[in-house]
C-alpha cells in the first residue's frame, strides 16, 4: 500500500500551476507593496505567506475551520467520524470533515472537484488523498501559505492580502479582530457574504467567526464585543498604486513575480504630493518628472514618472523619456576640459559672435558678454563658451564618456556625434540617466546607471572624471544665481550644499533642474508630455523651485565635511594660472586680427570713470586702438560719457578690426 500510494504520488503530483500564477507585484525598499497587477484571468491574487497575517486571523482561522490543523496529516479523523455518523444516521452528506489542508488542494485544483452540483463521497475521497499529498511534500505553514493566497474572497479577489487591500487599504499583518473574522467567514460563500454587496450577510458571517472564537479562547469577551461593534465595509477599494510608471515598466520585466525595487516608500509618497501641489499651481497644469538618487548607494530612491497617470498621455513615462536637456549636460563639458587641465573654473574664456561653420550660436538674451571667467560662464549658462569648451573636449569623446557612464543620448538624424550643438541640448537624455550622470559627480567621478532593483546586481562604478575637476564644478555650481523670488535658500537647505545647474530645451518644450547634495542627486523636469511649447518658461523659473522644495522633502544630509582633492589649484585670477590654462577662446586664421573684447554690439554698463580693458586676437606687430576714429595710448579705455562708440584696432601689416559697442551709465 505504501508502494503504491508512493507511486501515485509521482504519477499525479499536486498541481501548483494556479497557486504559482499570481500577480505581479512590484514593492519598495522595505517590502511595502507599491502596486499589484492582475493575473491573466483577470484575478487579484497576491502572493500570502503565514508571517503576513496577523496572529488573531490565523487563530480565528483554525477555530472556525479546522481546530486540529496544526495535528494531523491532511485529514481530521475525528471529523472524519463526526461527518459519517452525520451521514449514516440523516442518510446524506451534512458536513465534510473539511480541513484547511483539503480545502487548499481543492483550490489547487478547482476544475478536478467540480465534478457535480452536490458534494459527493468520491469527491471527498479524492480531496482527502490530495490533503495527504500536500501534508507529505510540504510542510504545515506552506500548505497553510497556499490557502491564503488562494481563498475566494468575492469578485475577482482571491487571498487574505488581496482581499485585506481591496476592503481595508492595508496589509493583512495589520487586521483587528473585526477585519479578521470578516476574512475568514467570506471564503464559506464568497459571493453571497461580499461586504461590498451584501455587508448584512457579512456581518452575520463574522459575527458566527467571532462567537466560534470566544469559544475557543481565540479572543477574550471585550475584544468580541469591541469586534461586532464595528460596521463592515460597504465598498471595495482600489489596490495600491505607487510609482506607477516605474511599476508598469518593471512588470513588464518579471510577469508573475515579487519585483523588490529600492524605492523608499516615504520618499515616494512625499515627491508624488510635490509634484501635485505644483501643477496644481500652474495655469497651463504641466507634467511634472521627478527622480531622486541616493549617492551613497546609487539607487534611485524616487520615481515620479508623470503627474497624472489616468490623464491624457499620462502613462508616458516621463522619467525614462528621452528630451533636449537644453544647457543641463554643460557641466559634463567643464568637467572633462577641467580634467585635461586645458580649463579652470577662474580661466578666461570669450563669450563673443562665433560662427562655427553655418551655426552661430547665441545666448537666450541674443546678447553677448565678452571675455568672463569659466565659473561666470557656467553659472550663467553662456553658449558659446559651452560650445567652445565643448570644441576642446571633442563632442564625439563627450558622446563616448556619457555612453561609457550609462547614458544612451539620442541624436537628430543625419548627426553622426560631430555637431558641437550636443553643448546645448541636441543630443536627447532621460532624466534617469541625467540622474546618473549627476550623481556621478557627487560620487567624485566615479559613474554608473542608477540602481532600481533589488534582485539585480548593480554595474560597477567607473571613473571617468578625476575628483579635482568634479570638486571644481561642484564649486562653481554651488554658487549659482538663485531663481527669481529667492533671496536665499528655503528654510530647511541652508545646511545643505546643493550643486546645480537648469536647462532649456529650444521651443520651450522642456525646462530642467538638476542637482546634487552629499547624500542625493534630484532631477526635475517640467513640460507637457506630448511635446507642447511652453513660451518663456525656462528651467530657472517653472524647474529649479521644484528642485530646492524636493530637496527640502528628503532626509537631511550626513554633513561630514571632506576637504578637497589635494590636486585642486586654487588661484585669485587668471592671471596666476599656467599659460595653458589661462583663456580659450574661437581659434583665429594665422595673421588674422580680431577683437575679442568689447564684442560686437555689447551692451556695457559703468559708472563713471570706469574702465574698459580691450584685447585683441591675432594680427602682427604692436597693434593700435582707435575710438571713433581717435587713437589711445594704452589698452584700457575710458569713456566719456554713454552712446554708441566704434571701437577699432590696426596692427602693424595694416590689418584691421572694428566693432560698435553701446556705452550704458550704471545705476547706483
């Protein structure tokens, strides 16, 4: 017998197919589910283990349906015996021993039980032998673990989690005895004790679990009272939907899995009312992207792909579309031309008119500002000292190096990775790997795709930027312009040091802000998901408050104080930086003469008395300077008064160079 029963059991092991075809769920750092998918017959049916219900369920559970389930192998025989006595002496089927563990084969398997409309013994028979067939193979709390993922709760719900969600908005680990006997009644006739449409047969069904319960000692007097006092639900309500662009993507990755995602649940939460508080005050109701990355472990910690998710284009993924990040990858150019120790933050470096072959790039004011520094020019996002910086640095090794770091730039068509226009934003990113890239500058350089899950092992880091030129940039960026309307940091950043630069996109269609502390990296990225032009809102105004509020939501920082790479050069001017490093400005044809400062059509503005220094590139010889037509003896100017002037410069072969500049008195 014990051969045979051996080998029936190999012959007709226990169908696991429908226990093992649950829904998707993709969770958070912690385990807390963010959101749950239906499975393909359309069931919510969550995965739900013995440590994920509360202790007064399962001991209401076990009094209700099976006392002596933790004793014997599959089968009661005393409720064997009870139900043939039941049977011999009414000459029907009154009850059926049913344990939990017979019950969990039968949901196994429902098509195999469903043999007619009445129970019948061959029935039970055979339930019995599939009970035993669990009891053998699995242990007590596994089998008890495929009861409560599969128990029919009523719809399309299926499983204590499932049905604890759907009428309590909460995980079943935290049910009161009231939601506790609810949940264990509604499976003896799921349709007919459905709170949501029957809630007086459900209370009557708990109310028969909570005596079942006082009788057993599951529960004292003053918690059943306390129980039947409180009303059942009346509606079901929806399951959990956080980050639920991120979710859909993931889903997509592992159908039918558990997805542990290192969002943390708070952070989520937090960013996701942000983003609705700012659209909400803002006429035209833009999308807003949020993703913010812990720094000390690369991982995203969240993900805000979009404001409104049921609304018009609102599933689109806004975290992972690619845009024009307008000026926001500038840092990146610095960085690499500060690492080749061809630039410095204090280097000079010409803001003027260059046509570079038939593009002739402009700032957004349409004006120009001469020679400046490159920490000036960084943190005024001036053109075309980026496009210059970017000419050094070689825009196809900018490509590979964003590339190497995790990125994925798209480009126009045609556009082999030659065009100096990736300076300002023709090459495309998604704020995730703008995430990536900014937090490898907080990471000292060292670069790599932000981390998600966490089932997968990250990439490792690479470094592709030496710690100097990134403490560089960090630098400048950290005493860029606040926007308009903030005189200081909000409340709350003040002890942070928060690195950042804004971008955008021509058109108007996509306005940045991002930006990196010690501990996080943030990157905001406001427009309409369907490409619409937004006229004047640069990322400065509709992105960068976004950012500094989103930084007020996370944890404050470790603020431990790192002292800079011992290979920084720190200099008071140019001047005492090497001849290499000093100025980079448009390479001139040799002999050639050209005025680099003032540039054409510049508007100064002095006080009074108040030098212009005048430089020139290129020509022979000692060179002369002529001011409307008079010459001056030495290279500083000082103008008599405001107007247009000529400016004008002749070196020795006769070759000449003359620009028209407006003189502006400065208000005091």
């Amino acid at each position: 017998m014990l051969a045979g029963a051996l080998a029936l059991d190999q012959l007709f092991p226990p169908n696991l197919a429908r226990y093992n075809d649950r829904s998707t769920e993709i969770v958070d750092s912690n385990g807390r589910l963010l959101r749950a998918f239906t499975t393909a017959d359309g069931k919510w049916r969550l995965k739900t283990a013995v440590d994920d219900v509360d202790p007064v369920y399962l001991g209401l559970l076990k009094a209700y349906e099976d006392r002596r389930f933790d004793g014997h192998w599959g089968v009661d025989p005393l409720a064997v015996a009870r139900a043939a006595e039941q049977w011999i002496n009414r000459g029907r089927i009154v009850s059926g021993a049913s344990t939990l563990s017979m019950q969990a084969a039968r949901l196994l398997e429902p098509e195999l039980f469903r043999i007619g409309p009445r129970r019948t013994l061959g029935t039970k028979i055979l339930q019995s032998a599939r009970a035993l067939q669990l009891e053998w193979r699995y242990s007590k709390r596994e089998v008890l673990g495929i009861y409560l993922t599969l128990a029919p709760m009523g719809g399309n719900l299926e499983g204590v989690r499932a049905a604890s969600f759907a009428y309590f908005g909460k995980e079943p680990k935290h049910l009161n005895a009231a939601e506790a006997a609810l949940l264990v009644a509604i499976p003896q006739s799921p349709e007919r004790r459905r709170p949501d449409r029957s809630p007086a047969a459900a209370q009557a069904a708990r109310e028969r679990v909570l005596e079942r319960g006082l009788q057993h000692e599951v529960i004292d007097a003053s918690l059943a009272n306390l129980a039947s006092s409180r009303p059942v639900p009346n509606r079901r309500l929806a399951m959990p939907l956080h980050a639920p662009h991120l979710s859909a993507w993931l889903a997509g990755q592992s159908p039918g899995t558990v997805v542990p995602t290192t969002i943390r649940f708070e952070l989520q939460a937090a960013l996701l009312q942000l983003a609705r508080e700012e659209r909400g005050r803002i006429a035209d109701r833009p999308d807003i992207a949020i993703v913010a990355v812990d720094n000390r472990t690369g991982t995203v910690v969240a993900w805000q792909g979009g404001s409104d998710y049921f609304g018009r284009a609102g599933q689109v993924d806004l975290v992972r579309a690619h845009r024009s990040p307008g000026s926001a990858l500038k840092p990146l150019i610095y960085a690499m031309a500060f690492d080749d120790r061809v630039l410095h933050p204090e280097s000079l470096i010409e803001d003027v008119p260059v046509r570079f072959r038939d593009w002739l790039p402009r700032n957004f004011d349409r004006d120009h500002q001469g020679a400046v520094t490159v920490r000036r020019a960084l943190q005024q996002s001036l053109n075309v000292p980026a496009v210059l910086a970017l000419e050094k640095v070689g825009p196809q090794r900018f490509l590979s190096t964003l590339r190497t770091a995790g990125a994925a730039p798209g480009l126009p068509p045609g556009d082999t990775g030659a065009s100096l226009g990736i300076a300002l934003g023709s090459a495309t990113v998604s704020p995730l790997e703008m995430a990536g890239l900014y937090a490898g500058l907080a990471r000292g350089g060292e670069f790599a795709p932000p981390m998600i899950r966490r089932d997968r092992a990250g990439r490792e880091p690479v470094r592709l930027i030496g710690p100097a030129a990134v403490w560089y940039v960090g630098d400048v960026l950290a005493e860029a312009p606040l926007p308009d309307g903030f005189a200081n940091l909000p409340v709350g950043l003040r002890e942070r040091r928060i690195a950042y630069k804004t971008g955008t996109s021509a058109g108007f269609r996509d306005a940045w802000a991002a930006g990196y502390s010690a501990n996080w990296t943030v990157v905001v990225w406001v427009g309409h998901a369907d490409g619409t032009s937004r006229p004047g809102q640069l990322g400065r105004h509709a992105a960068l408050p976004v950012l500094f509020k989103a930084f007020s939501r996370l944890p404050a920082e470790d603020n431990i104080a790192k002292p800079p790479p011992t290979d920084v050069l720190r200099v008071a001017s140019w001047r005492d930086l090497p001849v290499r490093m000093r100025s980079l400005g448009p390479t001139a044809e040799p002999g050639s003469l050209r005025i680099a400062y003032p540039p054409a059509d510049a508007r100064i503005e002095l006080a009074a008395r108040e030098a212009v220094p005048l430089t020139a590139k290129g020509g022979k010889g000692s060179l002369r300077w002529l001011i409307d037509g008079r010459p001056i003896d030495s290279t500083k100017w000082v103008p008599d008064g405001p107007g247009l002037v000529r400016v004008a410069v002749v070196d020795e072969a006769g070759h000449s160079s003359a620009v028209t500049v407006r003189i502006v008195e400065r208000r005091q």
